[in-house]
C-alpha cells in the first residue's frame, strides 16, 4: 500500500494556487516593509495598511472558492449593478477635490472600482455565450458594453480608472480574436484622435500632459512630485541609501510617497538591485498568471485569466512609468505596494480568481485521469 503526504492529500481541496500565492506573498511582504518606511510620519497608516492585507487576503481566498462556472452565471448582473452605481453617481455622489467618485452609504466607496472585475467578466461571459455571432456584431457590441461603464468614469472625471477599465475590457476583446489589422487601425484611429480630444480634457488633465512634457515649467508647483520622484530614484544608485535612510521621503519631498509614488521611495532605500528584483517579482507573478491562463479548460476561464493578468501588469507597467516621468500622473497604485485598501481588495479579487481558475483545471485533468 502507498503512503502519501498530507499535501498531497489536501491540494485538491485547498483553494490556492502555490506559485502564485508565493510571488503575492512577497510582494505584500515588500509593500509592508516599503509603507512602514514611506508612512513614519503618518500614525495608523502602517496598521491601516496590515488590516487591509489581511482583508485582501481574505478575499482572494473567498474568491479562489467561487467556480468559475458560478462567476460566469452571475457576470451580467454584476456588470448591471455596477453600471447601476456609476449612474447613481452622477445624481447622489460624494463630491473631494473637485470630483465626483463616492457613493455615501454609512462610509464612502468609489463604484468604479467594481468596474475593473465587472468588465472582464461581462465581455467573458458575453463572448463565451455569442462564439457564433458575426464578428463585426459581436465585437461592436463588446464595444458598446465597454464604453458606456468607460464613458460615465470619464465623466467623475477619473481618468486613472477609465484607463483601467478600458484596458481590461480591451484585453478580453483582443484575446477574443480582434485581427490585427483591426488593431492596427485602432492605434492608428487613437493617434490621430489625440489632438482632436485635447480640448475635450479637463484642465487638471492638460495641465498633467503639460507637466510630463515641461516638469522644470512650475518645479516648486505642478512639476514638484515628479522632479522629486525622480531625484529620489536616481539617488538610490545601484544599492540603495538603506531602509529607512531616504532623504526624499522622510524629509517631505513627496506628497505622496505612501500612495501612488511609493515606488520613488522603494528605489531611494534599496536602489537599482531592489528594483530588478521587484521587477522579477511582477514578471513572475504575471507569467504565472499567464500559465493559468494557456490552461484554462473554458473559452470564458481563458479570456476572464487572460485579462486578470493583463490587470496586473498595467497596474505596475502606468504605475512605474508614472513615477519614472514616462507617462502623466494618474491615479494608478503600485499594485500589492501603494497604501489602500480598495484597490488591495481589487488585486486580491482578481488573483484569487486566476487561483479558482486554476483549481478548475486541475479538477478536470484530475477527472480525466481518474
């Protein structure tokens, strides 16, 4: 008779994907360290930021429990409800910093976040269920679905997360089979359209684009967070100053070092070395998700993965891009890094599902075997 481990006993009923929960396991454990240092000034934050790992954990969990077979079912009415919320918005939202994002109902919360999980799963579902329609209907109509929760983002205004839900929803249409040849008239169309919608962006907008391109224009106002960022990155050299021993960061230089800008303060302490290995840390965590993604026993379980991951690597691609001067400031975290709690239980949501992605996998393989 032969004896077999525990493990090996448990896998099938455990909900979670080893790789996958090791690579988010250290980068958690990096954003811990990073927030402590970046947030030594802000009493809580530290605390905040275990609790809302412990939560985001909790809902990856939940989620790597739910089949997908049950996430397809209720895909429609998740999409709905958070177009439902978007419109509500705009009559009854909580109005900070000149935008109106939040929904009041006992504590704020911003309905677009629901709209990163919401979109990839309704163009999954609808492309799973509409294989046999024409391609042009169903790839206009995929279209439609995406830019009407799209449209009422922009209107908050929040271009950080209209990027993000475009690009979700983009993923699941590319992956559902758009020809290159459309594609590349779509970059086409996007370039030609960019000095056509200058005027339709909001001033906060311009002035970002102005700032990338010209930063020594205001370096004291408009341009003071992106010269610092990249003071502070460049002052990390190969090895970094040390934990705790950056100057930008604990000397105020960057408003938001805790958040959005975590990342100028990560490459101050442990320099060049630190960001490779942060790097291979997300190029890991994404060819995982990758993995499952080739795996996947369904076309909805495929393109649903396929976009999960995609997620995680645009989270990190503006995020980086962002606070190297590359791109324009938007309001893009570093994903399991950056300080806060919604977009943490967004990132733990979307993994957990590629972890009951995964599990559906092995179920059917397990089935054929036996």
């Amino acid at each position: 008779m032969t004896r077999t481990g525990l493990w090996p006993r448990l896998r099938p009923y455990v909900a979670v994907d080893v790789p996958l929960l090791l690579c988010i396991g250290l980068l958690l454990a990096t954003g811990l360290v990073t927030v402590y240092s970046a947030a030594a000034d802000f009493p809580g934050r530290f605390a905040a930021q275990l609790r809302n790992v412990g939560i985001a954990l909790g809902v990856l969990w939940l989620a790597a429990n739910v089949p997908p077979r049950q996430l397809m079912r209720y895909a429609p009415a998740v999409y709905g409800i958070g177009v439902l919320l978007l419109l509500a918005v705009q009559f009854a939202g909580v109005s900070k910093k000149g935008a109106t994002r939040w929904l009041s109902v006992g504590f704020d919360f911003q309905p677009s976040e629901i709209m990163k999980i919401a979109m990839p799963l309704m163009l999954a579902w609808f492309f799973h269920h509409y294989r046999g329609t024409p391609r042009v209907q169903a790839f206009a109509a995929a279209a439609v679905l995406l830019a009407i929760p799209v449209g009422l983002i922009m209107k908050q205004p929040d271009l950080g997360t209209a990027l993000l839900v475009l690009a979700a929803g983009a993923y699941v249409i590319v992956l559902a089979g758009l020809s290159w040849r459309a594609l590349l008239g779509l970059a086409v169309a996007g370039v030609a359209a960019i000095p056509l919608s200058w005027p339709l962006l909001h001033d906060y907008q311009r002035q970002r684009v102005l700032t990338l391109l010209h930063p020594e224009a205001d370096p004291l106002g408009k341009g003071f967070q992106i010269k610092q960022a990249g003071i502070a990155i460049g002052a990390g050299g190969v090895s970094g100053k040390g934990w705790l021993e950056g100057t930008q960061g604990h000397l105020g230089f960057l408003p938001e070092r805790s958040t959005d800008f975590i990342f100028s303060v990560f490459a101050e302490e442990f320099g060049l070395a630190g960001n490779i290995a942060l790097l291979v840390l997300y190029f890991l965590l994404i060819l995982r998700g990758l993995q499952i993604t080739a795996q996947a026993a369904t076309p909805f379980s495929r393109l649903l993965g396929g976009a999960l991951t995609m997620i995680l690597f645009t989270y990190a691609f503006i995020n980086i891009g962002m606070v190297s001067g590359i791109f324009p400031v938007v309001g893009v975290p570093l994903p399991f890094i950056s300080y806060g709690g919604t977009a943490m239980m967004t990132l733990g949501l979307g993994c957990g599902m590629l972890m009951a992605i995964r599990r559906e996998t092995g179920a059917l393989q397990r089935g054929r075997l036996g």
